[in-house]
C-alpha cells in the first residue's frame, strides 16, 4: 500500500503536478465514455445533426409518392373533414391501383366502423320510414366497400402502438410472418397496447405495420424502428411492411446475438440497424414534388408517372391532424414524409449506420492522444502547440466528415476532442497559475517602493512612458481645517503622522473598495480616479458610493477620537471631508522621468475635480460632483443641484450638485422637499427675479430641513444682495464666476 501511495508523489516529482491531474483527467473521461450520460449522448447527436444539414442526402430518383391529406382535401366538398367516409377512400385506393401503384400504405388507422355505414345510418337518421331502413341495412357497409377495394390492391394498413393495453385485441387478426435468429424480442422496443383496424379491412390487406416514430429525448426524429413488439405482438414498422411487399417476401428474418440486434433481411434486401432494430435515417431535404393531394387522385388529375411503380403512403400534412416531426433537416415535416425518407434511404442503399467498432475507435483516439499531450504539450511552444492542436482537431473532424460523406458512417469527434481540449486546458491553467506565482514574487519584491498599481504593471510588461485618453471620473478629498488641528500636534510630530494615518487608512480602503485607484497623497488630501488603468463601466457610481463610504468611515474614526478624547481629557477636533468628484476625458499613464515616475491623469476634468473639492466649504456639503457625473447617478444617488458656475479658465459654465445620499436618501419626502425648496429658489434666481428668490430662501428657513440649507441660503442670500445694488449685465445666463480656486 505504501509503494501505491508513493507512485502519484513520485510521479508528480518526475512529471509535475500539471500532468498528474491530465492522466487523472484521461482515466474520469474514459469512465465517462464508458458511462455515456445524456449531455455526450445529445453532443455527439447534435454533432450527426449538423452532418446532416450542412450535406444531406442528394435525391437521385423518388421512388415514393405521398397522397397527402391537406388543407385542400379537407376543405373540398367531395371529402370535407377528416375522416372521409371509407367510400371515397376506397376510390382513392382504386384509382391508385388503377394508375400503377406497387404498393399503397396507409400512415392513419381504421380502429372503428365508419360512421356513414349505411346499416348505421338506417338506425340513426331520424324520419325514414321502415322500407327506407330496410334498403339502407342491405346496402354493403363503407367498411366492405373499402375492404373490397384493398384485396384488389396491395396495401399496408397502419397501426398505432401505445401505452393504453386494449382488452379487445383480437390475436387471430393476420400479422406479418416472423423467422427469428437468436433471442432479438429482448432488444425490441416495447409498448403495452396496440390499436388495430377494423377486423373486415385486416382481413382484406396485404400487410400492415406500426406507424409510431418515437422522437430522441430533445424532440428529434433521428432513428425509426424496424421491428417493434406491442401488446405481446411482433410488429414491423410501416415502411418496413411495404419493403416486404415490394419485394414479395412471405417472411421477414431478424437477427440477433447476444449484444443486440443485428439486422433485418427480405428477399434480396438485407437492411442493418442498431442494438433495437432501429435505422439512422439519411434526410433529404423536404421535396414538395413528391406529394400529391387526395382530393386530385380522387378526380383523376394526377399524372400516371407520379404514381406507377412508386411507393404510395396516404397520410396527413394538415396541421390540425397533427402529424408534424422535427428533423435534423426541418423543424416542421409531416410524419408521413419521413417515412417516405426512410424507404428512399433503405431503396437507394443510403442509410446511416453508428458502426459497432465506434465507440472503441472513438475511445482509444482520447486515450492516444490524450497521451501525446500530456508527454508532448509542455515540451512545445506556445505557436507550435496551437498549430499542432489546430493539425489534430482538423484530422479528427476530417476523418469524421470522410466517414460520414464517403461510407455513411457516423463516427464522433467530439468526445476525443473534447477529452484533448480539457487536458490541453488543464496544462494551460496549469502555466498560467505557474506565471501568476512568478509575478506574485515580482509583487512582493517591488511593492515596498511601487506603488500597487505599477507593481501590477510590472509584473505583466514593462512599464513605459506615455499615457492615453480615457474617459475617467477623478475624485480630490480634503480635511476641513486640518492646518488648525496639525497645529495641535506641533510638539508632537509622531502624533500628528499617526493621525494622518489614522483616517488616509480607511479613505483609501474606501477608494480602493469600489475599484478605485489612489494617484497619490498631498499632506491630508488625496487624488483619486476610476476607470484607469483598469476599465471599470461603472466608475461614475463607484467614485460616488466610495465618497459616500468615505464620510462613513471618517465618522466612524471620529467616533473613536471624541472618546478617546474624553478619556484623556483633552479637546476633541473632528475631522471633516470635502470631496470633490468629476466625469470626463483625461490622460492616463506613466508621466515623469526616466528614473521616476507614476501612474497619473492629467486634464481639465481634473482641474475641475480639484476646484469642486475646494467649493465645499462654500456650499455646505460635503461632496460636490459635476453635472456628467450626477447624470450618470441620478437614478441611483440623492442629488442637488447648488449652482450653475464658470470655472476661472475654462470657457464653459458647469452646472453643480450635492450627493445627498443614496437610494434611501432620494426617495425620502424630507430630501423631495430639500430639492423642491432648491429648484424654487435657483428658478427665480436664474430668471433675476430677487424678491421672489428672497422670499423661497425665507420660506426655506423656517422648515424643518433650514439647517441642511442654511449655507447654501446664505451663500445665495449675499449674492442676491450684490445683484440687487449692482445688477448683472442684460445677458448674464444665471452663471457664478469662480475667481479663485
């Protein structure tokens, strides 16, 4: 046991751990081939499917011809809805006869007497009079007119297997004669119940077979069984019956060994099929040229060539009769067209076979070249393997696609494929956590003097100088009054670095939190911005959460200050921050020297950041965005527009706003009334209108949110007062110059 344990240790050593996982890789996907659960199954179907549609089978003759119970048969009056009286069927079936027909089968069962026999209608019409009834009740049924008119013709009845046993089932009925090699009743696909036709037209007809084709689990009709057995009753199929007729064997042969069945044999025809007696149909695409109407064979309009020496099948294309498949070729064919396309495939010699070596052939592909990648794919660089790889999923696709367009083999790809792709995945993965640890190691030994970013930067490339635009949102932040409370600590500078550090620390956790990157540190103040050098789509409402996280966090330390200063008995200074934020194009990148440098932006957009941080003091509010950045969070955050201002060297004004709050805060009733009070007073501002601006601002002070406002009020009130003694000039558009910064 010891020396077993060893081998995986010893193995790994001499190998790596890389290809130990790919050999465990190798055996789970061999134990899952084996298995064959439900996703392979439906990948290696879909796979067939695709063969199908990019080539499927060409038509080189029609040996079939569908009398097609349509739209126009049932709206004609000769016929009306379904089901006809067996009358005029048997005139279908007549004429049929009469224009050449091989062999006539019927895709529709005949299960009761037809409601129009004249011995039922003697009985249910109401006012005949009893020599009426009499003359009716000797007439002979529509049943036996039928049934006449198939003994004068070759026809296959349909019938339906189920679920539902049908106590009734007359087992003298005649079947179709069975020689059996082998044991293949065990492979048989089996149904409880079996709905037969009238006894009168049993007796009469040629043949008859089950009409049932049974979809994959996703709906698909890929494969149709030959042989079934139902009710205790060894059925064939339909198409399978008119074979036999066609080919005027008295017996049907079915083989069988002990892994399943092995094949079908007529006269002169031997017809392979899977394990269950089942066919791989080879479709063609939908040929309308093939059908025929009803109510055309019924008045002699069809051309003699469409019938003679064909294949008939009579059965429904109408969609209220609801006979409608999926194939891998069509979402929509009647079901009687596909088993027109099994008796063309099985004619022409064109059915598709899932041979019995596949499954090994496909299995030892994975195992070969599962193998060879392991051994060979870390030897190989990164172009060479990609090529090599590219080489190997050609062949096995080729080689597939060969089989399928030359041989009509169905061979899959995708499980040797899929096999190689995950070990060739696994030892990718296995490079790239290999690279990740050598950058890990670059991190660690450069991000004592980098800062972070750059250090990732390092790890990756290079670093250069030079920068790009990019649309970014950049944030200033300042302590409120901060050279007051340093002069505080000026006998204690240990004191005072301790201090910066106590709040820079959770700022920048906060900034850092919602994806941001810190540029760097002035004194107290710090410059931020998003969506560089990492693209983040949502750096507008990231800066914004993270100012608002900021405040948290610094309420949070002066929570602590205040009872430490209690504590210690001495003053207790909180510490306020004023953020600045703003959206728009600014140049990113590497800015400096050859021998120093940072990660930095650059632009007016900054400018404006750093000039909205110093207008918080002014306005009252901590935070103060401008109008690109509170238009992208205005759904989002609680914000209040302050003033329309010209920033001393640009030449556009700027419309401002407060962050409030977040969601909580902007549906609240006192923020609603906080912004109406707002916008009333900046209106009859903006218009000059100075008495009624005066007069909001009153009304604004004596409610309950005066002192949110109180400020802003202020700011506003002394303004007004200068524009009243010295008004602005005829085309002032409601704009504050900022003089200074």
């Amino acid at each position: 046991m010891k020396r077993l344990r060893a081998v995986p240790r010893w193995f790994a050593r001499r190998f790596g751990y890389a290809r130990l996982m790919c050999l465990v890789l190798l055996i789970g996907f061999a134990a899952l081939r084996i298995a064959d659960p439900a996703p392979i199954q439906e990948l290696r179907l879909r796979t067939f499917d695709n063969f199908q549609v990019i080539e499927p089978r060409v038509k080189t003759m029609r040996p079939v011809t569908i009398v097609d119970i349509d739209e126009k048969s049932l709206a004609s009056p000769r016929l009306g809805q379904w089901p006809w009286p067996r009358t005029r069927i048997a005139d279908i079936v007549t004429n049929l006869a009469k224009l050449g027909a091989v062999v006539i089968a019927f895709d529709v069962v005949f299960a009761e007497p037809d409601r129009l026999n004249p011995d039922i209608a003697a009985d249910t019409f109401s006012g005949l009079d009893e020599t009426t009834r009499d003359k009716l009740r000797a007439l002979p049924s529509n049943d036996q007119v039928l049934a006449d008119a198939l003994r004068a013709s070759r026809v296959v009845l349909g019938e339906a297997a189920g679920p539902d046993v049908h106590a009734g089932l007359d087992k003298a009925l005649p079947v179709t004669g069975l020689a059996l090699i082998g044991e293949p009743q065990q492979f048989m696909f089996k149904f409880a119940g079996l709905l037969r036709n009238v006894p009168v037209l049993e007796h009469a007809a040629a043949g008859r077979g089950l009409f049932n084709i049974s979809p994959e689990r996703d709906g698909i009709i890929r494969r149709v069984p030959m042989i079934m057995q139902a009710q205790d009753v060894i059925m064939p199929s339909l198409s399978f019956e008119m074979l036999r007729l066609a080919s005027r064997s008295d017996t049907v042969l079915i083989r069988a060994d002990t892994a399943g069945i092995i094949g079908l044999g007529l006269r002169g025809f031997q017809i392979p099929t899977d394990r269950n007696g089942q066919i791989w149909i080879h479709y063609a695409h939908r040929d309308p040229s093939i059908y025929v109407s009803a109510i055309d064979v019924l008045k002699g309009r069809v051309p003699a060539e469409k019938i003679a020496g064909k294949l008939v099948l009579i059965g429904p294309s109408a969609a209220g009769l609801n006979d409608i498949k999926t194939t891998p070729v069509s979402p929509a064919m009647p079901g009687v067209e596909v088993h027109a396309q099994v008796l063309e495939s099985a004619l022409v010699g064109a059915l598709l076979q899932l041979p019995t070596w596949g499954p090994a052939a496909e299995f030892g592909t994975a195992l070969l070249f599962g193998l060879l990648v392991i051994i060979f794919a870390p030897r190989l660089g990164a172009v060479t393997l990609v090529v090599v790889g590219g080489l190997f999923a050609t062949a096995l696709m080729g080689a597939s696609w060969y089989s399928y367009t030359q041989h009509r083999l169905l061979l899959d790809f995708t499980y040797p494929l899929l096999s190689t792709t995950a070990i060739y995945l696994t030892l990718i993965f296995a490079s790239f956590v290999r690279e990740q640890s050598q950058r890990r190691q670059i991190r660690t030994a450069f991000s004592q003097y980098l800062s972070p970013a750059l250090v990732e930067q390092l790890a990756h490339a290079p670093p250069k100088l030079g920068g790009e635009e990019r649309e970014i949102t950049i944030m200033f932040s300042d302590v409120r009054g901060f050279t007051s409370i340093s002069e505080s600590y000026k006998h204690d500078p240990q004191g005072l670095t301790q201090l910066m550090n106590r709040f820079l620390t959770p700022l920048t956790n906060a900034i850092i939190a919602r994806k941001g990157y810190v540029d760097k540190y002035m004194g107290d103040a710090i410059m931020a911005f998003w969506n560089a050098p990492h693209e983040d789509a949502d750096h507008h409402i990231n800066a914004c959460e993270a100012a608002l996280d900021m405040l948290d966090r610094i309420d949070a330390v002066n929570m602590v200050r205040e009872q430490e200063a209690k504590d210690g008995g001495h003053v207790y200074i909180p510490l306020k921050v004023g953020i600045g934020l703003n959206t728009g194009i600014g140049v990113v990148g590497n800015m400096g020297s050859d021998l120093k440098f940072n990660y930095s932006a650059l632009g007016d957009s900054v400018n404006l950041a750093s000039r909205l941080e110093g207008q918080t003091k002014e306005y009252g509010f901590p935070i103060i965005v401008g109008s690109r950045t509170a238009m992208a969070v205005k759904d989002r955050l609680a914000i209040l527009e302050l003033d329309f201002i010209m920033v001393k060297g640009k030449s556009e004004p700027e419309v401002i706003y407060a962050i409030a709050g977040r969601e909580d805060v902007m549906l609240s009733e006192r923020f609603q009334r906080l912004r109406n009070l707002t916008i009333e007073m900046l209106a009859a501002y903006r218009s000059r209108d100075w008495d009624e601006a005066l007069a909001a601002i009153a009304r604004g002070r004596k409610t309950d949110e005066a002192h949110t406002l109180a400020q802003l009020y202020d700011l506003y009130e002394a303004r007004i007062r200068d524009y009243q003694a010295d008004p602005p000039p005829e085309d002032w558009n409601g704009a504050h110059a900022l003089l200074t910064k």
